[in-house]
C-alpha cells in the first residue's frame, strides 16, 4: 500500500513539475540583438561585411550548425544532448562531487541547452538561483525548438574570443572560410573556445588551447566520429593565430546595403570571380594612370552574348 501511495505521489509531482515548467513564462525567441551586414555572392561566398552596432562580429543566425562543430560541440560540451530533456541530472551531480572534491568550482553541469538560456541571459550572476532559473527556461526551451533548433542557437550565439560570436563569424575570422568548409581539426579548435574564449588570445595559452584541442580530436576518434587518419592528420593542423580580416570585394555595394537595410544577410546576383577579376583589372590601369595625376577609375563590365 504504501508503495503504491509513493509512486502515486511521484506520479502527481512529475506531472505538477511538467505542467509548471510548460506554463513557466520563457521568450520563442531567446535572442534579439544587432548583427552584422553581410554581403554573398550568387554562390554563396563572402563578399564583404560590416561589424554589428555593438561592435561585435555577430553574423545572422544560421538555421543548422555545420556537421563538424556540431559533432565537436556535442562531445566536447554536451555528449547527451540527444537524450536529455534540456537538463541531465548526472552531469550535475558529477559537477557537484568535483566541485566539493576540489573546493572550488571546475565544473558546472551545464547541458547545450542551458548554455542557450545563460547566453540569452547576458550579465546574469553565476549563483545558484540563476543556476535553477536556467534549468527551468532549458525546459521550457526544449518544449518549443528542436535538438538542431537549439544547436542552431548555440552555434549563433557563442563565443569565440574577442568580439568574435558566432560559428560562422569565428570561421571566417580565424580560418577565412564559410563554416560549413572547416576540417576537424577547425572544428575542433572552435568547438573549445566557447568554454575559454581568452584561449584565443595570440601568443597566450597556446599549449592549453593545443591540449584542449587535441583532447577532443582523441575523444572523436574514440566515439567513432573520425577515423585514425584523420586524427593524425588533425593533431598535425596548425592553431588559429590572429583574427582576419574579413573580405571587402564589393565595397561599393555593401555600403549601399548597409544604409538602406542593415542586420541581415543578402545574396547578390554579382559573381564573386568576375567581382575579384575586374578589380585586378581596374587596379592595374589605376597604378599606371595614378604615375599621370589620375587618381579614379571604374569599369563597366558588358556581356558579350548578350550586349
């Protein structure tokens, strides 16, 4: 009798528990901030782009993380993400026993999902109050988005280091590619910074954050992510160094874009290899018109076929 009184009781607070974290108050949409102006190609390729009005190189969302960094994420920051429902009770009570075992905080438990919450909730104090809202608000979170919807956010949001947030803004300022062309070991170097962002940092804590790396890469390779040739030839891949800048092919346009319709991404009909062959083009003839007085040019590019 009394077992059955004890199930029934767990039954009714479970289901208590469920429908006040369905009610709890949480925004759809976790993030609203400034972005970054960025210009692409009709292929898809960086044409330019401008800093946010906060100073941060923050592109706009994508709607999935690239494969790689999501893999990297997942195992450097959440293995369970795919079974949890926002929060995992066992990471917590690990980081609870290694935090009273070393007498500090080394740990925190938190799951992708409650990384989402604490970076929506910018400047919130690290106690255990907030520590409890963010569990409930990672629920709530889960309710209403999908694993790849907060991954999605997680990828947009971190950060990288700087004034660097963003997947798609630390691959272009470390690695001077679109995310979604990183190897493994990018990936992984990425997946790391979210956790120590000052790692980044040139000519500091480099060995920690070749250590960081690597560890990961090891753990990929025993989860069966990549195979032993690739994670030879990763540990091999040089860290980034310092940030990039970004490409300014198409200036002209994307000042014209920037002051009509900011904060968000535009795919132009320009060819990006047309684009980068006229400037050559114009910039030779300019240094020789430049030695006569002639400090301006410009091209008009016609087609052939079609006139």
């Amino acid at each position: 009798m009394r077992k059955r009184r004890f199930w029934r009781i767990a039954l009714l607070s479970l289901l208590f528990f469920t429908a006040a974290v369905y009610w709890f108050p949480g925004p759809r949409d976790p993030f609203s901030q400034p972005l970054s102006t960025v210009l692409l190609d009709r292929k898809g390729d960086l044409l330019g782009a401008r800093i946010a009005a906060d100073g941060q190189w923050r592109f706009p969302p994508c709607e999935q993380a690239p494969e790689k960094f999501a893999r990297s994420a997942m195992e450097f920051e959440d293995r369970w993400l795919s079974l949890h429902p926002g929060v995992n009770p066992f990471s917590l009570v690990r980081a609870a026993y290694q935090n009273l075992r070393s007498g500090r905080i080394v740990s925190g438990g938190s799951t992708i999902s409650m990384q989402v919450v604490r970076l929506s909730r910018k400047g919130k104090p690290r106690n255990l109050g907030e520590k409890l809202l963010e569990m409930m608000l990672a629920l709530k979170l889960e309710m209403r988005h999908s694993k790849g919807e907060i991954m999605a956010m997680y990828a947009s949001n971190a950060p990288f280091g700087g004034n660097v947030v963003g997947i798609d803004a630390a691959a272009w300022r470390y690695f001077g590619m679109p995310s979604d062309r990183l190897s493994w070991a990018e990936a992984a170097a990425l997946a790391v910074l979210p956790n120590s962002p000052a790692l980044i940092h040139p000519g500091r804590n480099r060995d920690r954050f070749q250590a960081k790396r690597d560890r990961l890469l090891y753990r990929l390779r025993e989860a069966g992510r990549i195979d032993s040739l690739t994670y030879v030839l990763s540990l091999a891949e040089p860290l980034p160094a310092e940030p990039l800048p970004l490409p300014q092919r198409a200036p002209h346009l994307l000042n014209r874009m920037e002051s009509g319709s900011p904060d968000r991404t535009v795919t132009s009909p320009v060819s990006g290899s047309l684009q980068d062959r006229v400037t050559d083009v114009v910039g030779s003839y300019s240094a020789t018109f430049s030695l006569n007085g002639i400090h301006n040019a410009a091209a008009l590019v016609i087609s052939v076929s079609t006139g």
